[in-house]
C-alpha cells in the first residue's frame, strides 16, 4: 500500500467513528431519560468510544509495523538484485 492509501483509510476509519459517536451522543439526548441515566449512559459511551479509539490506534499500528517490514524487504530485496547486477 501507498503512503497515501493509508492515509486514506486512516481517515475514513477516524471519521466513521466520529459518526457513530456523534450518533450515539444525539440518539441518547433525544431519548427521554432521568438526568442521572442520561450521565451514566453518556459516560458507558464515552469509554466505549475511548476503548474503540485505543483498538483502532493498535490495529493501525500493526498495519503500519506490517508495511514497513515489507518494504524494508523489498528494498534489501532490490539491494542484492542490483548488486548482482
């Protein structure tokens, strides 16, 4: 994958959720609770949404160590082509 194309899903992950955490916080203020529900179910959100952020900054960890291992062998690839050569 390009620099570019990772990016790309980078973003497209980051704004998906954003959208579901802004769907989520407006589907739980339009829902008709007591004050003290509405808080616990807006904290159990925000630490879904803190959990979720942590995987996806972990899987896009992996993703990138993997990118980079595979490059790094390309080029030592290439390295010992051109000096075949």
């Amino acid at each position: 994958m390009t620099e570019s194309s990772n990016q790309s899903i980078g973003s497209a992950m980051l704004m998906f959720a954003a959208g579901v955490a802004i769907g989520g916080l407006l589907v739980a203020l339009n829902t008709p609770k007591t004050g003290p529900e509405l808080r616990e179910d807006l904290r159990r959100m925000g630490r879904r949404a803190r959990d979720r952020a942590e995987d996806l900054g972990e899987e896009a960890e992996r993703g990138w160590e993997r990118v980079k291992g595979r490059a790094g062998g390309a080029a030592e690839a290439a390295g010992r082509e051109i000096k075949e050569d």
